[in-house]
C-alpha cells in the first residue's frame, strides 16, 4: 500500500473519506463486474464540485492513479492503489417541467432520475438498467429504450458542469467551450469530471412494454429482427437470444434452452399498442407474454445490488439478421460451456440516426443493429476458454459494419479505439484531450490516449 497518501490529512478535507481499513471499504471497493477486485488507496465521496477539483489536486499533488466514478457499472472506477473520487453522493435534481428540462447531478442512478421527472409526466431515455450511473452511460452514448423514438442519451445533453485536469469548475454547451461539450457526448470520461448535466426532457406518460418470451429458431430470431425493423418508432426493442434461466413463469421444458426472451418498450399512443404489438406475437406462440400497459419506470425492475456476475461480453454492429445468421448465432450460443449465453440484438434507426454522425463523439448514427455477445460463467479460472469463445463468435458472425459502442467495451486497445470511433472523430477527441488533458489524468475509461500519434 502506498505511503503518499495521509488518511487523517484527507479527513480534514473530505467528509466521506473509506480507507482500507475502515468497514465499509470492501463494499465501497465493489464494481459490478465479478472479476474486478482492485485494492483503492482511498475512496472519496465527494458533495460538490469544489470537493472534486480538491481530489483532482491531491491526485496531481501523490501521482497516485485517478478512477471517476458514477453508478460503479464498469470495471474503469475502481483503481489498485490509488484514488477513487466517488461521485454516488450527488443526486440533486432540479426540474424546470414548464421548459421540460432537468439539471441532474452524476452521482444519480437512471432510475433515480428517470422515477423524479416521471412525476412531471417527462423522461429522457438512458439503458436497459436502472441501476446504471447516468454520469458513465451519458458521457459513452446512452442506447435505450427510447432510442429510435427520442435518439440516445447524449442527443439530450443541453449543457454540463464539468472540473477538468487545472481543477477548472466550467459550465459548458454548445456556445461555451463547444468542442468540449462535443468530445463529452461520447467520448467518455477522458476529459475531466462532469458533476451535472442539463437533460432536454420529452414527454412520457404511459409505455406498454414488458417481457415477451418466444421459441428461438432462425425463422423466429429473423422475424424479430425484421419486425423490430418495420415497427412504428415508438417501438424499441432488445431481444435476447440466450439460455432462459428458471424463470417460474416458463414451462420448466425450456429452462436451460435458447429462448428469446426480448423486452419490448412502445411509447406512443396507447390506443394503438396492441396495434403495434401484435407483429411479435404472431411470430410464434409466445412461450411468455407480460407485455402491458404500464408505467414507463416499470422496464426497470429493481435490481440486486449484490450481483456480480463473472462475465466475458463482446459488442458488435450488424447490418442484417436473416436466417442464415441466426443459425450461426443459434449454433454458437449452444456450444458455450458457460452457465448463459447471450446474444442481445437492438434494431437501432429511427430518431438516434437523423443526428448527423459528426454533431456529437458518437459516430455509429446508421448502425442497423447492435449486438452483445456474452457469457455469463461461474469459474474465474475459466474465463480465458469463454473469450475464445466470444472471440470466434464475434469473428463468425462479423458483417461489413466494423464499429462497436464505446460503453460495452471492456478491453481499450487501438483495435477497440478505432472500432469505436472512425478516424475523423477519435482525432478531434485526441485533440480537445491534448488541450484539456494534456497530462492523460483522466485515464480510468476507454482511454484515447493510449495510442496517441
Ligand atoms: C448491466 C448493465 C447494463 C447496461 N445496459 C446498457 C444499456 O442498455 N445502454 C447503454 O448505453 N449502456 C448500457 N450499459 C453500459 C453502461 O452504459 C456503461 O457501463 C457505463 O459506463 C456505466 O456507467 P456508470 O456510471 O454506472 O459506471 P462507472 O463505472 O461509474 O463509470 C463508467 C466510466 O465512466 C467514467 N465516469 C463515470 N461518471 C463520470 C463522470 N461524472 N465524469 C467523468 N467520468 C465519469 C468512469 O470513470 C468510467 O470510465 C450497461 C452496463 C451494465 C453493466
């Protein structure tokens, strides 16, 4: 353990301050990916962005590693001997619901803001999860539920307060530091800490949505995808090919199988929901169906905190799905040892790709369809034989679209870089990172600097 660092010094400083000898430092330490268990110097939980700028200087001062942390969803937050600025303690919310936008501070989790401007009758749309920080999710992109009727996260970033390396407090958009505020709608954590963000809301007062379970066969994973396609775009979906787990409302024949189980979320005219619906469960006799009018909080079910799996996931864009590849995909999911395996399919289009692809720092505008590739497995020991897995997978079914969403990769090397980011974009980041941080302290993230020409 370092010796750079003095705790009852940092005491004096910060209220929130866990060091590893404190009893809530193991769990303080925790990422939710089950394979990260990295020993910080300190964790502190900072109230504002004065405290922030003071961590930035202490990191400056120990040349101790920085992690930025917001909801602790990525294995980048957590660092082995140095300092993680903790961002969880911030949740202020401020709604201007006649104006329809929000002031959110990072530390809050999508539900937790999504649950507050919803009793407005508004919502911007962040993932899947609502446990999910919406400081990491915004500054990668942010793909929902909501993608193809509102577009991504970041098309509803009106401005951000942000601490850089210099311990500058800036308040940025798109008349103040404007390459800045472009390089943070998709660029990551790279440029400094963002303590608050300004959320353009949109309406939303009822969903229809839920889980729809149906038999997976190429003829049904095409279909699905195809209907995914031509549905209105008030409709997003994410279908999950995978091994069902015990869910007690599936008939026990088909635990342990392939199943899709998808997640269907329309938010348009009520009236016209089952309307809509319909296409899917013509696909086939669903093998579950709890699709229903509901609260647009309801597609976020509480999750288990506890919960970290072991897991090796891949992210990939596909331009098709026809029923050759899920036959591949079909084929590869029943050859991997681990407990699940997954292959989670999101058509895109609609209102994330009328953004022009250079407007913000992410690029992938005309993807057709996102695809994970995942495994979920039990034995760390194992992990190696599950990335080759992944990795032949993902090499089997690769189409003419190489580009990969830069929040659900876990390795950064230049290979992943260039996947995320086409060459125009990753060196205008490069060069707004050079101007703000020059130093590379912010490093904890799919780091653009690693490679830099
Ligand atoms: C179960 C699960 C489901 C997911 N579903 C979706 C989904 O549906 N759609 C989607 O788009 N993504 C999804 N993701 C990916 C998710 O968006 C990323 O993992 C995201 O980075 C998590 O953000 P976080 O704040 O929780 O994580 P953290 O680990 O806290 O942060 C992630 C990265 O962002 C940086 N960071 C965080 N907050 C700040 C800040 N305020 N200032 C500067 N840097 C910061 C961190 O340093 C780190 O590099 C999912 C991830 C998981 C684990």
């Amino acid at each position: 353990m370092t010796t750079k660092l003095s705790i009852p010094k940092i005491r004096k400083t910060f209220k929130h301050v866990i060091a590893p000898d404190d009893a809530a430092y193991d769990k303080a330490r925790t990422v939710l990916p089950g394979d990260i268990d990295r020993r910080p110097a300190v964790i502190i939980k900072v109230t504002n962005a004065d405290d922030v700028a003071q961590v930035i200087a202490l990191a400056k001062e120990t040349g101790l590693p920085l992690a930025v942390r917001s909801g602790g969803h990525s294995a980048h937050s957590v660092v082995e001997d140095g300092i993680v600025l903790d961002l969880s303690l911030m949740k202020n919310i401020e709604i201007d619901a006649k104006e329809k936008t929000v002031w959110a501070e990072a530390g809050l989790t999508a539900i937790e803001l999504t649950s507050a401007t919803l009793e407005h009758g508004l919502a911007v749309g962040f993932g899947d999860t609502g446990s999910v920080g919406i400081g990491g999710i915004t500054l990668g992109g942010g793909v929902g539920y909501l993608v193809r009727k509102h577009g991504l996260t970041i098309d509803h970033v009106l401005a951000a307060e942000i601490v850089t390396a210099d311990g500058n407090i800036l308040q940025i958009d798109q008349a103040n530091h404007a390459d800045l505020f472009w390089a943070i709608r998709g660029g990551g954590g790279n440029f400094g800490v963002v303590t608050k963000f300004k959320f353009q809301l949109q309406d939303m007062t009822q969903a229809y949505g839920g889980m729809l379970c149906l038999p997976a066969t190429p003829e049904t994973i095409a279909s699905f995808v195809s209907e995914a396609d031509s549905a209105p775009e008030t409709l997003s979906t994410i279908a999950n090919v995978m091994t069902a787990p015990p869910m007690p409302f599936l008939a026990e024949e088909y635990h342990g199988k392939i199943i899709i189980l998808a997640m269907l979320c329309y938010t348009g005219d009520l009236a016209d929901a089952e309307k809509v619906i319909q296409p899917f469960r013509n696909i086939a006799a669903p093998l579950a169906d709890m699709l229903h009018p509901m609260s647009y909080a309801e597609m976020f079910p509480p999750d288990n905190p506890d919960y970290h799996p072991l897991a090796v996931s891949m992210n990939m864009h596909l331009d098709r799905v026809d029923e050759s590849v899920a036959q591949t995909m079909l084929t590869h999911l029943g050859g991997s040892t681990g407990m699940m395996a997954v292959t989670q399919l999101r058509v895109l289009g609609g209102a994330m790709a009328r953004v022009p692809a250079d407007a913000t720092a992410y690029a992938h505008r005309q993807s057709k369809i996102m695809a994970n590739l995942a495994v979920i497995y039990q034995d760390l020991n194992e992990k190696p034989k599950h990335e080759q897995w992944a990795n032949e997978y993902k090499k089997t079914i690769t189409q003419s679209d190489k580009g990969e969403y830069v929040n659900f990769i876990n390795t950064v090397g230049e290979k992943e870089l260039e996947a995320a980011y086409p060459a125009s974009t990753l060196g205008r980041l490069r060069q707004v990172k050079a101007q703000y941080d020059p130093t590379n302290l912010f490093k904890m993230n799919q780091n653009i600097s690693l490679y830099l020409k």
